[in-house]
C-alpha cells in the first residue's frame, strides 16, 4: 500500500511539473483519480494507448463560450453587414479567426493589419499591411469596421510607432474612407474615465466618442455593448448604459452624414 501511495505521489508531482503550475490546471488535477479510473476501464474493455496524453479540465468545462466582447460585438457586426449588404466593406485591425471570417464565410473583406498576414486560400479574405495613423490610398468605401483595435494605435503594443494621439488620427482617417451614406462600425473598450493603460490600451468613456471632430460628420444609428460580466446590451440608449461598467464594449454604428 505504500508503494502504491509513494507511486501515485511521484505521478501526481510529475503532473504538477509538467502544467506549469497553472491553477487552473492544477485545480484540475482534483480528477487525477477520475482519470486513472477512465484509463482502467479502458483497458479492462481491450483497448490500446500509445500513448498518455492526459487532459484533466475538461471533465466539468462547459461547451464553450456564449459571452465576453468579442464573441457579442464579432456576430453583432458581422450580422449587421450582411443585412446592410455594402458594395465594399473595409475592415482595419479586427480579429481576423473571429470577425473577418465571419464576413468572410458570406462576402468578400479588404483586411488592413499594421501587421504582415500570410497569404489565405480563402479567396474572400483580401490584405493590405498599411498603418491607418498615417495617410493612405485605400480609397472610399461605403462599408468600414475597426473592432477592439483602436484603442492600440500608437501605443507600441504591436511594433507601430509611439503616438499619444495615434487613435486620434485613426478615428480621422477611418472616416475619410467612408463615402457619404456609408457605415462606420467602431467598438473599444468603455468604462469609468478615459485612460491608458500602457502598453495594452486605452479605455474610453462612452460618450467621449462623440467629442472627435471628424465624427461629427457621423450620424450614430445604433450603439449596443457588453458590460463588465460580458452580457450584450442590444440597441440600448446611451443615457441607459451601465453607470458603474469598469471594463465594457462599446460597439457603435455610425452612418456618414
């Protein structure tokens, strides 16, 4: 019995080394026992293992994630373009695995990334590397979205060179693409006060928006957003929005005047 003890021991501070220390791993291993008893019914029932590839976490994980920022604002827009039906749609440093393909699953998208990006075989997917800080020969277009990516202009995080008023001039030069008629989708995170937080990103508050000179040629036509727990606001008033959000997701919808 205490060969067997010492033995399991040895086994679970192999476990523990090999996670990193990761507490949520870590807290997993509460299904070590679980595990073993799985792998014994296994064998007892004839069949092989090449291998050991132990994952203790997903014995009670859920079936994925229906909440938080991008899974709300990546649909909601995606959803929108497709009622809109643009001619062109624009997208300037959204979540490509997210956002981009979604539109991309129904429409074509121009992608533009501060970033390289490989070359994709799907042929929806279209790529400029271009700094939207700085002026550029993209042309009008009558579709245009920049999700949770503003807030990162010039702020280093992603090689791009340090500008305290990089948002700013993105916001000015996101909507000198629009032509007139044409839409603006702009979300960034919301809370108390405007503040940076470097190098990560700015938080904003919900009506600062409003005070961008070049947006004043916006007319707002819908804003939505995901408060602090990462439930989605839809079609709220800006008055109504949570008072108390900390950490939110604004998701505006501008229309050019």
């Amino acid at each position: 019995m205490k060969s067997l003890v010492l033995s399991i021991l040895r086994s679970i501070a192999n476990i523990v080394e090999q996670l990193g220390f990761d507490p949520i791993k870590i807290l997993s291993l509460k299904h070590y026992f679980r595990f073993r008893k799985n792998r014994k019914e296994w064998i007892d029932k004839g069949g092989k293992i090449a291998r050991n590839y132990m994952i203790l976490s997903d014995y009670e994980s859920s079936a994925g994630i229906v909440k938080g920022h991008y899974f709300h604002q990546d649909l909601l827009v995606a959803k929108l373009i497709y009622e809109d039906q643009p001619k062109r749609h624009i997208d300037v440093g959204s979540r490509i695995d997210g956002f981009c393909a979604h539109v991309a699953s129904y429409r074509e998208i121009e992608i533009v990334d501060i970033r390289p990006l490989e070359k994709s075989v799907h042929k929806n997917i279209k790529f400029v590397q271009a700094d939207l800080m700085q002026a550029h020969d993209l042309g009008e277009t009558d579709s245009i979205s920049c999700l949770h990516a503003i807030e990162h202009f010039g702020l280093g995080r992603y090689s791009d060179p340090i500008d305290i008023e990089g948002h700013n001039k993105g916001i000015s030069n996101l909507v000198d693409l629009v032509s007139k008629g044409g839409r603006l989708y702009l979300s960034f995170p919301i809370g108390q006060n405007d503040e940076v937080h470097f190098n990560a990103h700015r938080v904003f508050g919900v009506t600062t928006i409003f005070k961008h000179l070049s947006i004043k040629k916006m007319e707002l036509i819908r804003f939505d957003y995901v408060d602090d727990a990462g439930n989605l606001h839809n079609n709220a008033q800006l008055q109504d929005f949570d008072k108390n959000i900390k950490y939110g997701c604004g998701i505006y919808t501008f229309k050019k005047k």
